[in-house]
C-alpha cells in the first residue's frame, strides 16, 4: 500500500517498528508507548515540515490550478496538485 500511494496518490507513508514482538502482550501496550514516545513526537517535529506545501495558482489571476503537475529537476517524482 505505502509504494501505491507514493506513486499514484502522492502520499509518502512510514511503518514504524517499536518492538521486535509483532503481538505484544495488551498489558506491555502502555510500556511501549512509554517507551517510544519521546522518539514518535520528535520525530514528527523533524519530518512535519520537511517538503514543499501551498497552492498552486495562476500567475495573472491567482485563481487556483487543479490538477497542476510540480516537477523539480533532480527528483525523478512529480507531483500533481489538488483541487
């Protein structure tokens, strides 16, 4: 699902692994939180940024462009804009 959305949607996505036990035990589930809470939460604070975001509008009128294709020379992915 995470290489379909990448390519077709646009949507980078991330599995993350907190332990090495697939099935932790219900009563470890709060451990593990605690321990990879701090590392999930800076983690967002690096990543949320990263990228380019904003609207794609006309030069003339500011009206804005659907379906606009952002390319970026040296990144052999473009991008299409929303509505």
């Amino acid at each position: 699902m995470q290489d379909y959305n990448y390519v077709w949607a646009d949507c980078f996505e991330i599995t993350l692994e907190l332990s090495c036990c697939k099935y932790p035990p219900t009563s470890e589930l709060q451990q593990e939180w605690e321990n990879n809470r701090e590392s999930l939460l800076v983690f967002i604070e690096k990543v949320v940024h990263i990228g380019v975001k904003g609207f794609v509008r006309d030069a003339v009128t500011g009206a804005g462009l659907e379906n606009a294709t952002i390319v970026v020379a040296g990144i052999a992915h473009n991008i299409t804009a929303g509505k």
